[in-house]
C-alpha cells in the first residue's frame, strides 16, 4: 500500500510540475475546470448557495477556485507522501 501511495505522489508532483511549467500564465483551478466541463463551476455554486451556507462559497469554494491550477495536485501529492509514509511499518531493529 506505501508503493501506492509513493507512485500516487509521484504522478501528482509530475502533473503539478507540468501544469505550472507548460500552463498558460495565470491559469487558475476555475479556468481549469472551466476546459473539462464549461458549465461545472456554475453548477458546484448554484449546489452550494443551495445546500450550504451562502458563506461558504463566498469564503471557501471561491478562494479554492482563484488558486493557481498546479497548486492541486501539489496539495495531493504532500498528502499521499504523508500518507506513504504514515503507513509504512516500523523498522523492528537491524538488519543482518
């Protein structure tokens, strides 16, 4: 389950890199999502201002969607390093 979660952080770390090296200037998570599904982010707010607390999209969704688009994958793959080495065993001693 370590090696997962090693080549998890991996891929996220390449990606992020990718974006932030070959991206358009500026690209932000918004914009990004904006390529895959042109109507997503008006959906994820009209589902919010719905369900959830008008603050909640004002301070948390929209400050995640400004953020640079490389900053999510980078965010993933600190947590699956985290988690790669939350999860492996403890060495029990030396080896011989």
């Amino acid at each position: 389950m370590t090696r997962v979660f090693l080549v998890l952080m991996g891929l996220c770390f390449v990606s992020a890199a990718a974006l932030a090296q070959w991206g358009p200037d500026g690209l932000t998570l918004a914009d990004a999502i904006s390529v895959v599904n042109v109507m997503a982010v008006f959906r994820a707010q009209e589902y919010a201002l719905r369900h959830w607390p008008h603050y909640w999209w004002d301070d948390w969704a929209m400050a995640w969607l400004m953020r640079p688009a490389w900053l999510v994958p980078a965010i993933l793959g600190i947590v699956c390093g985290g988690m790669s080495a939350g999860l492996a065993p403890a060495w029990a001693g030396r080896r011989r």
